[in-house]
C-alpha cells in the first residue's frame, strides 16, 4: 500500500471522531490520481479522498460515517491534508413494524 499510496498517515481517534492527517511531502498532493499525473490538481480529487475514507471505515465499523475535509494542499494551500471521520452510529434507524 506504502508504494502506491506514499506518505505519511497520521490517525488519532478521539471518542467517536478520527482525525485523519496525509503528509504526501511538503505541499505535495497524496492523491495517486493527480501525484501520476493522470488528471490535473483539482478539489474534486479531495472529495474523492473522502469517499476513499468513508468506505475503509465503514468496512471496519459496519455502518455509514461521515467523513469531512478540512485541509488539503489543493483546496486550502495547507502543506498536509486533514480529515475528520465520524464514526457515530446513526441515531435514527429505520425497523420494520411489528407483527402479531
């Protein structure tokens, strides 16, 4: 994983939010898309990233997070990319009506 998603990742879980830290090099984008040169820096790649997150850690929990970006070197001009999961479990679950 390392050689094709090369980087730094920095994670720290606090209650029911991850913080997630990508240092890709100084200022340097992380995403695979955009280091290969397959598509120009854009901030639709950030999003990408989130959706990436969204579905590892909801892998490992068993339902839906949210994932938010808060940082990137492309949307921001930050020199990491940070990102918050939450992992909460959603408070509203829909049941099937009981039968008699």
């Amino acid at each position: 994983m390392d050689e094709r998603f090369p980087g730094t990742r920095a994670l720290e879980r606090k209650g029911d939010v991850v913080h997630i830290e990508m240092f890709g090099g100084e200022g340097e984008c992380g995403c695979p898309v955009v280091r290969d040169g397959h598509h120009a820096p854009n901030p639709r790649w950030c999003q990408c990233g989130n959706y990436w997150y969204k579905t590892m850690f909801e892998a490992v929990v068993g339902h839906p997070v949210e994932v938010e970006l808060l940082d990137s070197c492309i949307c921001t001009g930050s020199k990491t990319c940070v990102r918050l999961a939450h992992l909460k479990t959603p408070s509203c679950r829909a049941r099937p009506p009981e039968t008699e």
